[in-house]
C-alpha cells in the first residue's frame, strides 16, 4: 500500500493539470517544479539525561517569485525532504490562491515532541532556529507554527533570532505569543478559515448548516479549533480523532467537554476521554463514516488508493496538507464527492500570518474582531473565485484552485523574467 508515496509528485501532478488547461508550455511551468532552496542541517542537543542526540532538520523555499518565503515549521519523527519540498510547493500556491504577496517555504525537525521534556523542545528551537538564520528573516522568509509546534515554540525561534541580530526583530515569525507581537486571532485562524469555508461550500450544495454531520480527523491546533467553530455554528461533529484513535457519538459528542480535556494538559490524549453515548473507534474507520462533512485535519496520505472508494462522506474539506492523494482525488471524482482542496481551505492560517506580519512591520495592533473580518474578507471571494472558475471550466475545486494560483505564480516569474 502507498509505499511509493511522495507528496511532491501530488504538487506536480496537480500544477501540470492546471498549465495544461491553462495553455502554458512546459517552459512556461519548468521554474516553478523546483524549490529554489534547500537547507539539510545537524542539529546537536545535549538531552536532559546528559547524552548528546544529533536531530535533522530542513528548511526548503520553494518559491520566493510573488514575495518572501512564508510556511510553518514541523516536529514530528516522519518529517524528511519529499514532505517539506511538498508543504514548501504547497505553501506557494496557498499564498497565490488567496493573493497575499509570499511564496513559499517549509521547515522540519525529524523528532517526537510528545517524548520530549521542554527543555529539550527550546533547545532543539534554539539551535534549529541559529542553523536556518542565514535563510529567514522579516524580509526572505519568516515561519510560523505547523504539526508539533505551537506559539511557544515561535517565540523562542524570534528571540533566538533577535539575540543572534543583536536587537529585537518580530517579523521574523508569525503564530507568535501575544506578548512579542503575535495577532490577535492568529491562534484560531486556520480553524476559522476552515469553518468560513465548511460553510461556504454548504451554502453552494444546497445543504444546511445547522444538524449536518462532521467527522473531524487530528484534534491539534487545525482540529480542535475547527470542531469548536463548527459546533457552535450548530453543526454535529459526531467523530472526532488524534493520534491515539477516534471517538463516536452518532448523536453529537461533547465538542466543548472535549476541548477542555485535551487543553489541560498537551500530553492528554482521546483514549482516556469518556463521555455518555461514545463509542472509540479507529482512524480509518472515522474516515469511512457516513457523514456530510469529513474533514481531515492530522497529516498528508490518510485518503488514498486504499481507501478513497469506502468514504461516504458527501464533502471533504482538506484542513491538513495534502491529505488527498492524487489517485484518491480520481476516485472521489467519479464518487460524486466534492473535495473542497487544502491550498484553500486552511489558507486561514497565513492569512492571518500575513496580518500579524503587517501588524509587526507597522509596530501596531488591531483587534481580534478586525482580524477576524479582514479574514473573512479574503476567504470568501478566494472560494468564490475558486468555485466559479471550477463552475466554468468543468474541473474539481482543487483544479480551480491551481487554476488561479499556478496563473498568479506563472506571471509574476514572467515578469520578473529569469536573473541574470
Ligand atoms: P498539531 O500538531 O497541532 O495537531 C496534529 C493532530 O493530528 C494531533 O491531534 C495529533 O494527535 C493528530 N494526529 C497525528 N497523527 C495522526 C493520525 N495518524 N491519525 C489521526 N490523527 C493524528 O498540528 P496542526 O497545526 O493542527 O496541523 C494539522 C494539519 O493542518 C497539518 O497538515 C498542517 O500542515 C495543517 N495546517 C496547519 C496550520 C496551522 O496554522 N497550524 C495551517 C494550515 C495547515
């Protein structure tokens, strides 16, 4: 199963769809297959037992053509290159479909947080952070949190930037804590950009919000806030998942108890969560439910050859990178089932980077409900422009969405034509 499986060749794949119908030439495309930069480094950590322990870790740019690099940075042990190639291409058509003036970037650290102590966490930041400082900065690329990292993380990876400047420099991340100049808002960007989109595509289908199943799969950051929004929103997320397993309430579980479980402690897994009505049962099989809305929200690959004739679900909304295959996309396709792509959906996360970006470079700070509006004010046309050039050329969404963003990357690398 899958065991040849690169997420960089999905990215390809789908942007020579796009320059295809488009009418580009392969040397019209040729630039933007390859990341424009990759950095291998060793990272050295002295372990809290004593021991020295050599983690690796990336930081690739696949593009800076529309403006400086910008995507998340990954802890987790199955981090290698074809994933943060991907996430780096993924991340330049993200930033190209809502219009915000970033390529694309990504970072990763081949390492399990959830066995690490924090002191171990902050020094492999620190010394990760010092590796990639000649590529990053406000004005070449700037991260910002992604699967196993969090604010926290983002705050030592600016102050260990600043000491290495000699002055402090906030721009140089987003997803930042508050107190160093992170946005208002910024913490529940993706999941809110998720459920502006959950909507979106409902309203289009004819199907109404309120009572409509959800199955949500990974209760991270992107998850659990997406579960929140939606919940209130008076949908019913009937299954929910991490990586210890999945929980099912045909009747609706309990989003709010849920959430205050897992938020008391980040070691706190859904195996030991118990609630009146719910039964557990595996990754795969709250993939498989008979749900309207599936939204995975945990990692690349969980829809795939394998898998994509048994979903039921009559929507995918793609809150994870890249969690549809290729292969898979064809299947769904003669399903009947509408995908609602990643590069889209959870773009809400760097717009909202891109706000706390602006914010630090201005030295200003707007409020939460500012924040929250200027992002609805860009999710929403992105999807309607998305599901009208979908609508009128006969493709998936996820076709429409490179439609536009392979476009916008295409021109600007025209007209800046190639150096020298
Ligand atoms: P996170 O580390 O906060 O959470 C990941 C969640 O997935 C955890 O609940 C973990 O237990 C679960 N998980 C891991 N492996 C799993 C498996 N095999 N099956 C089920 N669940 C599993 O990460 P996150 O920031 O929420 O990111 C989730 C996805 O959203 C990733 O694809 C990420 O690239 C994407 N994303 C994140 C952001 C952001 O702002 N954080 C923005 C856009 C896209």
């Amino acid at each position: 199963m899958n065991q040849t499986y690169n997420p960089y060749d999905n990215v390809l794949k789908v942007v020579e769809d796009a320059a295809s119908i488009l009418g580009y030439t392969e040397s019209d495309i040729e630039a933007i297959k390859y990341p424009e930069r990759e950095l291998k480094v060793s990272i050295p950590v002295r372990m809290d037992d004593g021991t020295t322990h050599v983690f690796e870790g990336y930081r690739i740019q696949h593009s800076t053509s529309r403006g400086p690099a910008k995507g998340g940075i990954r802890f987790h042990p199955a981090v290698n290159i074809d994933e943060v190639r991907a996430l780096s291409a993924w991340m330049t058509f993200k930033c190209a479909v809502v219009n915000i003036p970033y390529g694309g970037g990504k970072g990763g650290v081949v390492c399990d947080p959830s066995k690490l102590s924090e002191n171990e966490i902050r020094a492999i930041t620190r010394r990760y952070t010092a590796a990639i400082a000649p590529l990053i900065g406000p004005e070449q690329d700037i991260p910002a949190p992604d699967v196993g990292t969090n604010a926290g993380v983002m705050g030592w990876m600016m102050d260990t930037y600043s000491m290495l400047k000699g002055h402090c420099i906030h721009g140089v991340v987003t997803g930042k804590p508050i107190e160093l100049g992170g946005a208002l808002g910024r913490n529940e960007a993706t999941g809110r950009g998720v459920m502006f989109t959950t909507k979106n595509i409902l309203s289009r289908l004819n199907i109404p919000v309120k009572g409509t199943t959800v199955a949500i799969q990974g209760m991270g950051n992107v998850g659990s806030i997406t579960a929140k929004l939606l919940d209130k929103e008076g949908m019913k997320v009937v299954a929910v998942s991490d990586v210890s397993g999945a929980i099912y309430n045909p009747g609706g579980l309990n989003i709010p108890e849920i959430l205050k479980y897992l938020s008391k402690d980040r070691r706190n897994l859904l195996e030991n969560y118990e609630e009146e009505g719910m039964n557990r049962i595996s990754n795969s099989e709250l993939l498989e439910l008979d749900v309207t809305v599936l939204v995975p929200a945990a990692l690349e690959n969980q829809i795939n050859s394998d898998n994509a004739d048994r979903i039921r679900a009559k929507v995918i909304v793609e809150a994870a990178n890249g969690p549809t295959t290729s292969q898979a996309d064809e299947i769904l396709e003669k399903k009947g089932i509408t995908v609602v792509p990643d590069i889209l959906a959870n773009a809400g996360g760097v717009v909202v980077s891109y706000f706390e970006w602006v914010q630090n470079i201005q030295s200003v700070m707007w409020t939460e409900e500012a924040v929250n509006e200027k992002l609805k004010n860009i999710m929403d046309p992105a999807f309607e422009a998305v599901w009208n050039i979908a609508d009128s050329k006969h493709t998936t969404l996820r076709t429409g969405a490179y439609l536009i963003a392979v476009k916008r990357v295409v021109e600007a690398k025209a007209a800046r034509a190639i150096w020298p």
